[in-house]
C-alpha cells in the first residue's frame, strides 16, 4: 500500500500504466465468475433519481443499466442508496432481479454532499443490518460508487468476507487540478479516502485508460488492479430519427440552427462556454440571429446551487437571452427528442470521466462538440463524429461549433457508428471480467466459476 506522500512515479512503476491496464482487459480471457448476488452501493445518489438535477448525472444512468443487464444475466442486484423522503420505500423493485434498498441515514432532505461523510457510520449501520438479515454468504461481492460509498464498501467487504469492486467516477486530485472557475475544490478529506479505498479494493474500474493511469499515477494502484470497463449508451432508446418531428415536439422551428446542452448546471459542466461561444457566432456573423436556438436542458447541482441564476444573468448580459431557452432535466425518452433536434449538441467540461451525454447524442446521429479533456476524447471520434477543443475560450469554440455546421452531414453519417461501439452489453461483458478477477484475487468463486486461484 501507498500513502498519499509516497505515492509510486511512472518511472518507478516501470511501464506506461495505460496500455498496461489495458492488456489486462483484453488479453487476458479467463472464465467468467456469475455472482448469485452482488450489493451495489450509491450512497449520495439513487438509480431511480431522474439524470441532470441534483447529485443525479451519469453514475444513476451507470448503475441502473448495468444492474438491469448483470439482473438479465442471472446475478441479483441489491443497490443501497440514503433514503431522501420519508415517502420512499424501504425497498423498492427497479427492474426484475433489481432491487433498491433505501436506508435511513440522518435527515431526508436538507443535506449537501460536502455533509454526507458524516453519515457514513450511519449508513454503513443500515447497510449491515440489512444483510444480518440473512444467512450468510448472502452477497458474494460487493461494488461501490463513488467515494463516500467505497468507504462503506470497505468495511462490509471485510465483515462479509467477500471482495469489493470499486468505480470511482471521479477523482478528486483530477478535478482539483482542472478546477473550473467558482468552483469548490474537493477536500483533502475525499483525497484520503479514496486513498484508502485504491489501497483495500480487490478491483478498481476505470472508464477509460486515461482514467486508469491516474488511478496508477496519482493513488499508486496496482497496475494488475485496475480494469477499463467502458461505460455504454442504450442503444435502443437513443437512436436516429426525424429531426422535423423532434423540433416540432419541443417546439423549434424546421430550419433553426439548434445548439444544446445537456447536463447539470454547475461550473464543472461549464455550459457558460455555450452561450458565449453562441454570443462570438452572431458577433462573427456565421448564424443568422432570426434561425439561432439555444437549448440548455438541467438542474442546478453541487456549487451551481449557489448562484441558480448565473446562465439566466450571463445570457442577458451577452445579449442573447432572445436565442436561449432553459429547460428542466427530462425523461429520457424527451431527452432523446432534444438530440434530435439540435445541430451539434456542446459538451464543455472542464473535467469528464467519461461523457454518456456526447454517446447519447451521437447515438442519434448528432454531431459533440467536446472539450478535450478526461474521457471525452474517447467518447467523441475527432474529426469524425465530432470535434475537440483544447480550452475553454469561446472563439475557439464558436469556430468548432461552425466547422460542425457546415459540414453536418458528414459528421451525421458517422456519429451513430461510433456510438455502436459503446453498448451497455459489452460494458456489463467487461464488468462481469472484473468481478471474476475480484474473485480470484479474493479467493472466493473458484469452484462455481473454476478459476484457479
């Protein structure tokens, strides 16, 4: 184990961490271990929450397909979340062989992320009294989301004896070191306990190799600990279809020029890069003002919460309120309308793990637009199914944003194509390898799956 101060260089480790995770993953078939039942943990966020408000993002999106998929496979999900009203169930069905246990840990509403640490006894107490309910062996291995839920799936690794997988989602030495403008930085508090977390999971998944090599680089994991297992898109649901019909349902005009954003409103997302970027495309003279849209979809969440009319504010003062149009999170199915309607859709992060909005959109043939940051250059084909963009100055952006316009259909025709690498089978595929490498590492499984350990 390493601590945060003598954490292994590249060199020291002797090899480019990346490509050595990567192997690990692909070259390395072995029988796959089927878990009678795994215990998910997500405590500041729940699977059934609706994406883009709040804490809900990605990692709802992640969780509950993976779980609905590993369920049609024949291994129960179990998924432990904080109840946040006292109307919620305390067990509620998510999907056939998908269950959500919500558990009492302090007050239901009122709470901020930054205060949850101090519930995790709290939560850890819930998550325990849970399985005492039932013989033992009841989970065969546990995985957690995110920090705050490493920290409790630690612990019940340890007393239920079983192996725990862990996805960080993000890291905080990352976003600490592509701090948006008006954002909080993380707490040295998260550092350490994702420390801890690297330093006692059988298994890390990371989204993409970059993501790996930070694991490796800046928490000294293991280079043999950690597997790429790249999230997905469903494709089924997004999907190309009638732009007429979708800009009809949202009420756009047929031959607007339709700008989107999809996501939580908060520094971190960056949708301010957006609108101005828009404000330097009617200065520039490359969109007609009367045919402009800007559509910007989700809540305020995290730092965004302080100042929930910042966007509002910033289109008046740029002058392009007119063109801008805010709309709350949507279903899913609406959200796929939104693709469909937009001409490009923006994804300006200063920091993404992954980015299952720029999958979505291309998923129904709409051309991202990505800052060339985290995951996003793996979600987003440069040049082919989108563009990167190195910064955050609107100039640049209006430039890439105009290079999509007038060339639109030849992003179209490959922006499904790329996303058809990404389904949530083939995640599940590379999620079920790392739970049997768990297994052999935990030396639990051996006889039910024959793997030698």
């Amino acid at each position: 184990m390493h601590s945060p101060r003598s954490r292994p260089t590249r060199a020291e480790l002797g090899v480019k961490p990346a490509e050595r995770v990567v192997r690990v993953v692909r070259d390395r078939p072995v029988p796959l271990y089927q878990p009678r039942r795994v215990a998910v943990l997500s405590l500041h966020t729940s699977p059934l929450e609706q994406p883009g408000t709040g804490d809900a993002g990605g990692m709802n999106v992640y969780i509950s397909q993976t779980a609905r998929r590993l369920a049609a496979r024949g291994t129960s999900v179990e998924v432990f979340t904080r109840a946040t009203s006292s109307e919620q169930p305390p067990v509620q069905e998510l999907a056939p062989g998908v269950l959500v246990r919500h558990v009492q840990a302090g007050p239901f509403e009122g709470l901020g992320r930054a205060e949850l640490p101090g519930l995790l006894c709290a939560f850890a107490a819930g998550v325990q009294r849970a399985e005492a309910r039932h013989e033992p062996g009841y989970y065969d291995l546990v995985h957690s989301h995110y920090w705050l839920s490493g920290q409790v799936g630690w612990l019940a690794s340890e007393r239920w004896g079983v192996p725990l997988v862990h996805t960080a989602h993000t890291l905080a030495r990352v976003k600490n070191a592509a701090l948006a403008e008006g954002d909080t930085p993380e707490p040295r508090l998260r550092e350490l306990g994702e420390q801890q977390i690297v330093d006692e999971a059988a298994r890390l998944t990371a989204n993409t190799p970059v993501e790996a090599e930070q694991l490796i680089e800046l928490y000294g994991a293991g280079t043999e600990q950690v597997d790429v297992v790249r999230p997905g898109v469903d494709l089924e649901r997004y999907t190309p279809g009638s732009r007429a019909e979708s800009r009809a349902e949202l009420g756009l005009p047929a031959d607007a020029v339709v700008l989107g954003f999809v996501g939580r409103i908060q520094p971190l997302k960056a949708p301010d890069v957006l609108l101005r970027a828009a404000a330097e495309l009617l200065a520039g003279g490359g969109v007609d003002r009367a045919k402009l849209r800007v559509l910007v979809v989700g809540g305020p969440s995290g730092s965004g919460l302080a100042q929930p009319t910042n966007l509002q504010e910033l289109a008046a003062k740029l002058g392009i309120q007119d063109v801008v149009s805010f709309l709350p999170p949507q279903s899913s199915e609406q959200l796929a309308h939104v693709y469909r309607a937009a001409d490009v859709i923006a994804v300006p992060s200063h920091n993404e793990s992954f980015g299952l909005v720029a999958l979505e959109a291309q998923a129904c043939a709409t051309p991202v637009v990505a800052a060339d940051v985290g995951g996003l250059p793996v979600a987003v084909a440069d040049g082919t199914s989108g563009l990167l963009v190195s910064g955050h100055e609107p100039a640049r952006w209006a430039s890439a944003l105009r290079r999509v316009i007038e060339h639109r259909p030849r992003f179209v025709a490959n922006a499904a194509g790329h996303a058809a690498r990404f389904s949530w089978e083939r995640t599940t595929d590379a999620l079920l390898e790392a739970y049997t490498r768990a297994a052999r590492r935990f030396g639990r499984g051996s006889a039910r799956a024959g793997i030698a350990v």
